[in-house]
C-alpha cells in the first residue's frame, strides 16, 4: 500500500513539473522600431566549413545551416584568432586579437582580461537587453562581469567537470528535463558537456524566451554539441554516415545532422515569433576540428617521418599549422532582405571583424578611452577585395588534452599542477605559469592563400600555401609568395610576448 502511494506521488510530481516544464509563451513581437535591429551572433561550436555544402556539394549532414548560408554573405577564408571557445568568444565580442583583450587561453585568469566590452555598453545605451548563452561552460567563463544583462547556460566551475563525469544515474537524467533541476543540480542542468541528458530542444527554449519583447534584443547564443564527447540522449543515425574507422570523426559527421537540427529549431522559433523581422544574423564557428585526415595532412619536400614537427593533429587550438582548426564559418545575414544565391567574398577575414562591421552598420562609436579595434569592416558589396592579413595562434599543445581524445586520468596529472581553484569554485591558470605558457605558444600570420607560421620549438619558419596544402620551410623556399611583408607584421603584432622569436628570425 505504501508502495503504491509512492508510486502515485512520484507520478503526480512527474505531471505538476511536466506542467510546469512545458508552459511556453507563443507571443509574437513584431518590432516597431526599425531602427533598432534585433542582432542574433549564432556561434556553431567546431563547425568546419568544409563538411558544408558551399565546399563541397557532397555534403549533406546539415541541409539547414547550408539553406541559411544560401541567402547569406559569406566570408569563405575566415580564420578564429585561436581555436578555443572562449579566446574565439572574448576575440568576437571585443574586435581584437587575444594579445589585445589579454585572454590567451581558457581558463586565463580574470584578472589579466579586460572585461569591458564597449559593444555592449553602446548597445546598453541604446536600450538593448543583452544576452550571452552557452551550452557548455567548462572552458568558457564568460558571465555577468561582461556586463551581459543577462548570461544563460550551466553554472561555471571546477566542480561541473567533475559532476558531469559522476552524475550518470537514471533519476538525474529524467530530473533535468524540468526546470526545477535548475536549482538541484545547477552544474549539469543544460550543460552540453553532459552529453547523454542534454536537450537541446530545452536549451533553445530557455534562450528564445529570455528574449525581450519591448526592448531590441543583442544575443550571442553558442551550441556545443559538435564539441567532445560527441554523445547524445538521442538515437545517432549511423546510416547518414559512412564508417572508415575514425570514430571521433564518423559521431562529429552524425552529430553534424543534430546540431543543424537545433539550429533549425531555433531559428524557426525567432521567425514565428517575429524576432527576425529586421533583424541581422552572424552565422559563425569558433573553430574547427582535427581528426587527423588524410586530405588534412600537409605535403611537403620531406619524406613524413623526417619532418620535425606535426603536419596533421587532433583537436582545435593545438597546432596552427593545421588548416581546418583554424578556418571558420562567417555568414552575414540581414532580414529581410533578399538574397537569392549566397554572395561569396574573396579575401581573408577573422572574427574580430564582426564588432567593427556591428558599429559600422549600428552608427554606433567607440569613446576615446577605448583600445581601438583590430578588425575591419566586413565588405558588404562584392565587388570590394579586402587586403588585410590576419593573425592565428594556438594554444598550449598539451598532449593528452588535444581536446579530440581526452583521457581524463592523463590530462588530471599533465594540467593539475597548472590550475589553482579560486574561492568562488572556478578553475584558473596559475598567473605565473600562465606567462609562461605564452612563451610557447605557436604563431602565424595570413595574407592571401599564404600562412607564414613560427613554432618555438622549430628553428625555420614555415610558409604554407593554403590553396596547395604544402609547406615549405623559409630558408629553402625559392618562390614569390609575400613573406617578408608578412614576417616584418607578425613580429610587429606579438612582438610584446614575452619569450617570442627565440630563433631570432624578426629583421
Ligand atoms: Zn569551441
């Protein structure tokens, strides 16, 4: 009997929260005011543009985010300033290189990071709500301190990596479907990272409806399920997908079919709602994935054993040698304005063009007190050929967290030593470690189809022809490709690192 009554109590606490889950407002908001667009920066987490359709008309794991780029502007050889979500985010939202807004790796300490982030404050000012939203938190500690209105995802701390790894249990699982987990289980609610109870569906929610409906709404919303562990509570379907023995890259190609999914869902619910009309949208990847294809390896004059440094990796952020780390997506979109075909723009880019371009197209200004910008405009007319050259560094190459294929024991002993945790529960690089580890970062400039790179631990500069996927050392190259130029701005952009050009190769 008093079995039953337990049975029947769960049950009714099961419908009062489903209840309580589901409610859901259908409200549409047309926006009066024009002159205030709604401004949506749409970040897919290791998308790779060349598992998109507009590379290669062979894909097909994300017919979504490929008709969305088919009305866009596309800017195709864009390149992340380093290949981690965060330092990719603070380069976004800031508009400049790392060695600017100070935030070298993940977990920098926060107090080495200058927080302000101007766009925001314009837009503040002129009445937005601003939003941050993330379904992963690990590794980005992007929060209220940013001055966001508001920041939606799972708590930040040191504790939801551990969490994540433990709280597997059937009756966790079912609770986080209901907002009331929210406060039970803060860390794993909505955290990505937490592949196997994570619902995106639920996620999107959150973010849609924390949107204002009086106000213009600034959101920066970043989906995570194309980052490690590559899990899902749904089915995969393995038959969208050819098996060749790479399983990182066979579940990233299944995955790729769930998150265009998401996005979909997403970007249907804005438009139902009217948040689209007049609105502009950045469709953007902070960086890309290694998985240590054959077609990703660099070819060079040396047989593959003899060359001293690695022409092929796992992960992101961890070799900027590897192209498909580095290169991003960049679709620019205005509604409702139409595009019939995507318009493609030659040149290079980075992310940090997108604020720039923002205040451009905003009329919005910098005050005199704010560091400039290190990203320009973004061509809107594609007749205009940009001649810029961007910069690329890596971060730490640690070997067992390439971030690919985590061993958790091995990256615990090689990083512990590296992190102190802070009183409010947060994981943070030790400051003197952290110049350290500046010292040994990998460096590379961009102009053109040509990357000239500096490796600490190399003695010859490497100059990579992007169009050819070959390297070739500096001191043996015979060709035209622009590299003095190139070298002269790369030692003119790091020259204030601490430890950069140990091979005394600056002129
Ligand atoms: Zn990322």
């Amino acid at each position: 009997m008093a079995g039953k009554r337990l049975v029947f109590s769960i049950i009714s606490i099961g419908i009062v929260l489903a209840v309580w889950s589901f409610k859901s407002s259908s409200e549409h908001y047309p926006p009066t005011d024009k002159t205030h667009p709604n401004i949506f920066i749409i970040g897919i987490d290791a998308l790779r543009p060349d598992h998109l359709r507009f590379r290669d008309s062979n894909n097909h794991f994300t017919p979504n985010i490929n008709q969305f780029i088919q009305r866009s502007y596309l800017y195709d050889k864009t390149y992340t300033p380093q290949g981690r979500t965060y330092v990719a985010w603070m380069s976004i939202l800031t508009g400049q290189y790392p060695i600017n807004h100070g935030a070298r790796f993940n977990l920098a300490p926060p107090e080495l990071i200058n927080k302000q982030l101007p766009l925001i404050r314009e837009l503040k000012a002129r009445g937005y709500k601003t939003t941050y939203s993330i379904d992963e938190r690990r590794f980005n500690q992007i929060d209220n301190e940013y001055g966001f209105d508001q920041v939606i995802g799972p708590k930040i701390g040191a504790a939801d990596a551990i969490i994540a790894n433990i709280g597997d249990i059937p009756l966790i699982n079912l609770f986080l479907k209901f907002d009331v987990s929210e406060s039970l289980f803060p860390y794993l609610y909505m955290n990505r990272a937490y592949g196997k109870a994570y619902d995106p569906q639920l996620f999107n929610r959150k973010v849609t409806d924390s949107l204002s409906t009086k106000q213009p709404n600034f959101l920066a919303v970043h989906f995570c399920q194309l980052h490690w562990p590559f899990t899902s509570k749904d089915f995969i379907d393995v038959n969208s997908v050819k098996w060749k023995g790479n399983y990182n890259h066979f579940m990233y190609q299944a995955m790729l079919t769930k998150v265009d999914l998401q996005f979909q869902q997403f970007i249907n619910t804005l438009k139902d709602k009217g948040f689209l009309d007049n609105a502009l949208v950045y469709l953007i990847s902070d960086h890309g994935e290694g998985f240590m294809l054959k077609e990703d390896t660099l070819l060079g004059n040396q047989p593959k054993d003899e060359v001293k440094f690695n022409v092929n990796a796992w992960g992101h952020g961890t070799n900027v040698l590897s192209q498909e780390q580095a290169n991003v997506l960049m679709a620019y979109r205005r509604f409702n304005q139409q595009v019939e075909t995507a318009k493609q723009f030659q040149g290079v880019y980075s992310l940090i063009d997108i604020v720039p371009s923002l205040f451009e197209e905003l009329g919005l200004s910098l005050q005199p007190t704010d560091k400039k910008f290190d990203g320009q405009f973004l061509p809107k007319d594609i007749s205009q050929v940009m001649q810029q050259s961007v910069f690329v560094e890596s971060s730490l190459p640690i070997k067992s967290i390439n971030a690919s294929f985590i061993d958790e024991a091995k990256v615990l002993s090689e990083t512990m030593s590296k992190y102190e945790i802070r009183q409010n529960g947060r994981a943070v690089l030790v400051p003197s470690i952290y110049m350290e580890m500046i010292a040994k970062k990998q460096r590379s400039i961009y102009f053109q189809h040509w990357q000239l790179a500096m490796l600490p631990d190399y003695s010859d500069l490497i100059l990579v022809d992007t169009q050819q996927k070959r390297w070739y050392s500096l001191e043996t190259y015979k060709g035209d490709a622009p590299w003095k130029q190139m070298l002269r701005d790369l030692c003119a952009h790091y020259r204030d690192d601490k430890g950069f050009d140990s091979h005394n190769k600056c002129p």
